[in-house]
C-alpha cells in the first residue's frame, strides 16, 4: 500500500532512470525526497515501473514536467494533465511543477523557450495555468526559467513572475541557478533579482550546474558540479526564506551516487548555517 502525501523537507535529488537501482540501495537520511519528470513514468511497467513505485513508497516525491507548454499558443493537452492528476493519485504526490516557459507550436519544440513579458501574456499564463489546475484539483507551481533571448518586454521578469502567481493562483518553484544564469547573461544583479520577486508562495528550491560557454555566456545544463556564486545564491534565498527543501538537478554527466551525495551534503550544510542564524521566512 503506498503512503499518503508527506511534507516535503530538507535535500532531495532528481530521479533519473540511471539513478534507479543506487537509490534503492541508500541508508535511510541520505536523501530527503526525490523529483521525477512525469512524462519519463505514466504508463511505465515492468522492472523500471516497479522500481519507481518502490522509490515512491519509501521517499515523499514530487513531479516536475517537462512538456506542459504552459505558455505556448496551442491547446493545453489535457490528457497530459490528466494522466499526471492519475500517477499523482496513485503515488499520493503532492506537488506538480513545470516551467515558465514555452515548449510547443503545432508540435513540440523539445526546447524550454521564453515567453514575452508583456500583460497579455500574463493574463494568456494565467487562464492556461487556472485550466490546469481545475482539472488537478490542486494548485501547481511555476519555475523561473532561463533563457537566453527575449522577444518582447514590457515588463521586467520579475515583474512577470509576480504577475503571472497573482492572477493565477500559483506556486513558485525557485531555481537559484536559472536566476545566476540570467543574471549572467542578461547583466542583472541576482540579488536584486531575488528582492524583487514575489517570495511569499515558494513550495521548494532547485539547485544545479550549468556549462560557462565564456565569460558572459552561461548554459543551464544540469550537467556539472554547483559552484560557489550559486551556493552563495541559495544562501541568500534562505535568509529571506528560511532553509526551504532543496533539491539537486543532475541530468547528464551523472557521476556515481556517492559525488552527488556531497553536494546533498552541501545543501543540508547550507540549511543547517540558516538555521544556526536565525533566518526569518517571508510573510
């Protein structure tokens, strides 16, 4: 019998079907809970089925989408949104998150890409995102996306962020790295980035590496190690958070399970300093 929804807290880690039969085999505490694509699990059986549902069981899990297209001028599919209400039931999961960002027009893009920051897309995000959650039952969250052009701005990206959980009603999933890249690549002050937004509906934070194409020009790769600016950049989101749950992205690249402990270890060590000076979360 699988276990009810549980609160999520402290570090968690991608799942990644490479990662299936090491994380079966951690000590109980080494990882806090996981997150999966749903795309990669509806419909999946047989040994890999079997082993996700036994990972599911025993960590709280989170889904986070991949192919929503919530910000794309077709129809919302929502055979996917209802076949992601089905394995949230069944696994009992109690949080679906999916990027701002666009990914399909008449077919998929298979690429992440930016939405104008203008009202009118605002109010397009927002009715797409209500539709969501009406069939889901449940609010989503959004997470801030990189992106390395933007096509029409009429507001500042933070100031879209906001919009879009005003009007809609939903969550934010915090990607610190997103917010270093863009800051890199788009020459803004992250910090400032990070006072501007809208904190107060934050579920959980993403952490992860990205590639320096050169000195101007980062790629979100989730395929290397997290670097210092980054770690310093989760701990500021916790001195206006609190040491919210954490959880490392690794898509590619992976070393062994054990590497992406340390960096685990990290993200606890940074909650535990957080807490160790008394870091007040938003209002």
């Amino acid at each position: 019998m699988l276990l009810p929804d549980r609160a999520l807290q402290g570090a968690g880690l991608g799942l990644r079907r490479a990662l299936l039969g090491p994380l079966l085999l951690l000590e109980e505490g080494d990882v806090d809970f996981l997150e999966a694509a749903p795309e990669n699990w509806i419909g999946v059986g047989g040994r890999f089925g079997k082993q996700f549902r036994a990972l599911a069981e025993r960590y709280p899990l989170v889904l986070h989408g991949l192919s929503l297209n919530i910000g794309g001028p077709d129809p919302i599919d929502t055979e996917l949104v209802c076949a992601v209400r089905d394995l949230m039931r069944e696994i009992h999961v109690p949080l679906y998150s999916e990027h701002l960002s666009y990914c399909a027009v008449e077919g998929h893009l298979y690429d992440l890409l930016p939405i104008p920051f203008t009202e009118e897309a605002v109010h397009h995000v927002a009715a797409r995102v209500r539709q969501v959650q009406d069939i889901l039952g449940r609010s989503i969250a959004l997470e801030n996306a990189s992106y390395y052009a933007q096509p029409h701005t009429d507001l500042s990206e933070a100031q879209f962020i906001n919009a879009v959980q005003q009007e809609s009603g939903c969550d934010l999933l915090l990607d610190v790295n997103n917010i270093y890249v863009n800051a890199i690549n788009h020459r803004y002050d992250p910090y400032d980035f990070l006072d501007a937004l809208s904190l107060q509906r934050v579920r959980y934070i993403h952490i992860a590496g990205h590639y320096d194409e050169a000195p101007d020009l980062k790629v979100d790769t989730h395929g290397r190690d997290v670097i210092d600016p980054v770690w310093a950049l989760l701990g500021a989101a916790y001195r206006r958070l609190g040491p919210l749950p954490t959880l490392l992205e690794r898509d590619f690249n992976l070393p062994p399970l054990p590497v992406l402990l340390t960096e685990i270890a990290h993200i606890r060590a940074v909650q535990q300093d957080c807490q160790s000076t008394g870091a007040v979360a938003v209002a």
